[in-house]
C-alpha cells in the first residue's frame, strides 16, 4: 500500500524521534517541552482516582462533546456567551486537528509566526493547507506582514501561541494583541489561538486573550497537559458554537469522546480547593529553574550567542553564531545533553534562523548546570 500523498511530505517530530536518545541514561534533555514530573498534582488527584472504582458510569461511553459537569464548569470559568460553547479534546493536539479537519480545504492558506510549533505544522500539512510564515519580533507577529497577508483576501485562519510561545518564548504586547484581533475582524480571518503555556506566567502580569479583543472571529485552544499531566491527554477548544459543532462531528469519527474517566478527575482536580496552590509552586520552581538556566547561561557562552528574556513558559531560544544546528544538536546529544535545533521549527525552503530551544522546566538546577557545561563544549566544537 502506497503512503497518502498528504502524509510523504510530513516531516516526523524531531523531538518524537530523539526521545529515546533524550531519556538514555547519563544524557541531560533540556530538548522535551516536558513539565517537571515530580511536582504532577497526584497528592491533589489521589482521592479522586481512587473514587474511580465506585464510579462506574464513568466508564460507560460518553457524549462526544465532553463530560457534562466538565462543560458546565468551563462554561462558567471562561465566562462563556449563550452562543459558545466547548468540545473537550484528547489533548489540545486533537483540537487543532479536528480544526483543521473541519475548516480547512487543500490549498487553503492558513498563516502563522516563524519560527513555528511543529505539531501545527504537521496538522496543516497533513490538510494540506498553503501555510505562509511571517516572522515573529520581541513582541508578537510583524504586523506589516500580517495584514499585507490578509489583504490578500485568501487567508482562512490565523494560527497563533501569544503567551509564551513554542519554541520562542514570545509573549505579545497588549498592543499587538488588540491589532490582532482588529485586523482578524477586519479581513475576516478566524484567529486560532493556542494557549497551552498560558498558565505559566511567573513574571509581569497576565495579558487578556487575544480572543477577548474578537470573540466571534476566534477558536480558542487550552491544554491541561501543563498544569495537570500530559499523560491524561485532555484539552479542550473554545468558541462560536456554530463552530465548534463541526468539530464534535469531525470527533465522533474520530475517537467518539475523550476519556470519561480522566475527565472527571480533571475536573476535580481544578476544583479542587488547592489547586491554585499548586499552580503558584509550579511557577515559582520554573522560575527558579528559569533564572539558573539564564545566569548560567549568560555566564558561560561564548560570544555570538544570545537570548531573550521570558516571562514564563518552559523555553529559552538561544540564538547562535551562522552554524549547521542539526550538527550543534547531535554534537550536544554525544556531549549527554538534548536540545532541539531550530531547522525543526521551519517549513522547508524557509529561511532558517540558527538557534537551540532549551527546555528550563524538566531538569533540577544542579542539572541545569551541567547541561549548560555541556552545551557549550558542543556549541565550541561546532562553531570551531
Ligand atoms: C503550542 C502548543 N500547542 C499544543 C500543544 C499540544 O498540547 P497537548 O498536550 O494538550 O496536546 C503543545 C505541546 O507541547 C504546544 O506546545
């Protein structure tokens, strides 16, 4: 059986396939966007999973949508209008899927920032959409080149990750966000934002949606995998619900519901009274994790080599001297620590920024150190 033409030009996740080298005894991976296993809510979630067993309508299929206490508490934490609702996805992975699935024609273009998310990138690739890039400055999309893109009058949808992006780091401006919004109204183009990191702020304060600013022109995407655990797979997407009907069609074909019972341990655990709690030690050990990571990378690169400050997140994007990145990524995995190269996160033929993401949420400090130790002996070796 031949490949479907759509899928020969995916390109695999980097960063799927290097795992295993990644988690290897002895090697440092700051390559993963992998929150800090040891702080996972489990003490939040113990009494709700043990539940589990005298629950067993959980077990029994569910609605499409989502489970249904579920949808009520996001309808009234995310202040919903009467015309919007949810569909609770297997990780907000599924979301942009399904979005694309139901949205998106072959050829269709679809915009976004370079450097990119890859899992986006492989979404519409597999639609088989026309993705244009524009670049992305300290404070958001390059605004010039987003709206001669949508003058165009040919963009569909509009995909962004305005807090914290993945890999960059970015965090749009009040500003930006509020042009965003005002351009997506103006040229109707459906923004689709895509806020997984938004959780994680541990510096400044929190920046509105840049949905608030264009509700109705806007699909939202949240994930859970960060401030819960990825491993119950659950995020969910937000908007129009003439909208967000398409996507529980696509669903049902897809994988029918989420799991039920995850959902209701989701939904326990961000009800839980210390949940928050938990949210305010997450960030402050990112943040710990974060400034060891810059001082000691401020500390020991050699020149050439730089970084923005982030407000939150889990990356730092360490631009570099022109080199081969793939070369600098392999000389580091030999040197025990995993970063990803930048080549990953850009479309062929696109013009390639050298640079690593580094991971700061993962690995304890004195880890952190090291790696650092590390990737520097590679960066040296690569640049010459
Ligand atoms: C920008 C972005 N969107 C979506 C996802 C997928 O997250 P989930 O685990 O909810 O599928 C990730 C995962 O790292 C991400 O970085």
């Amino acid at each position: 059986m031949k490949i479907a033409q759509s899928l020969q030009q995916i390109q695999p996740s980097y960063i799927r396939e290097i795992l295993a080298d990644a988690q290897a005894e002895g090697v440092i991976s700051l390559a993963g966007g992998l929150p800090d296993g040891e702080s996972f809510p489990m003490a939040l979630m113990a009494q709700s999973l043990n539940n589990l067993a005298i629950r067993p309508e959980l077990f029994q299929y569910g609605h499409t949508a989502g489970y249904g206490p579920l949808l009520d508490y996001f309808k009234q934490t995310y202040q919903q209008a009467d015309n919007h609702s949810s569909v609770v996805c297997t990780g907000s992975q599924q979301g942009l899927d399904l979005i694309a699935r139901a949205f998106l024609n072959p050829g269709d273009t679809v915009v976004m920032e370079a450097p990119s998310y890859l899992g986006a990138l492989q979404v519409f690739g597999l639609a088989q959409a026309n993705i244009e890039s524009i670049e992305q400055r300290f404070d958001g999309p390059d605004l010039t080149q987003l709206e001669a893109k949508f003058a165009t009058g040919n963009v569909v949808m509009f995909y962004a990750v305005p807090d914290f992006h993945n890999p960059t780091g970015v965090c749009w401006s009040l500003a930006v966000r509020q042009k965003v919004a005002q351009l997506c109204i103006q040229y109707g183009v459906t923004l689709i934002e895509d806020v997984p990191y938004r959780e994680l702020r541990f510096n400044g304060n929190a920046q509105p949606l840049v949905s608030s600013f264009c509700k109705d022109n806007a699909l939202v995407l949240r994930s859970f995998s960060k401030i819960a655990t990825p491993g119950i797979r659950l995020g969910v997407v937000t908007g129009k619900t003439e909208w967000i009907n398409p996507l529980i069609k696509v669903k049902q074909s897809s994988d029918l519901h989420s799991s039920v019972p995850m959902q209701a341990v989701l939904l326990d655990l961000l009800s839980h009274g210390q949940f928050n709690e938990h949210l305010e030690t997450l960030r402050a050990l990112y943040h710990t994790r974060y400034l060891t990571l810059a001082e000691q990378l401020n500390q020991k690169l050699p020149a050439g080599c730089k970084f923005n400050h982030v407000d939150g997140g889990m990356f730092i994007w360490l631009s570099l001297p022109a080199c081969d990145t793939y070369k600098l990524a392999k000389a580091a995995i030999d040197n025990n620590v995993a970063v990803v190269p930048s080549a990953v996160f850009y479309r062929q033929g696109e013009t390639i920024y050298p640079a690593v993401r580094l991971n700061f949420t993962n690995a304890a400090e004195a880890e952190l150190e090291t790696a650092v130790d590390r990737l520097v002996t590679a960066i040296n070796k690569t640049l010459g």
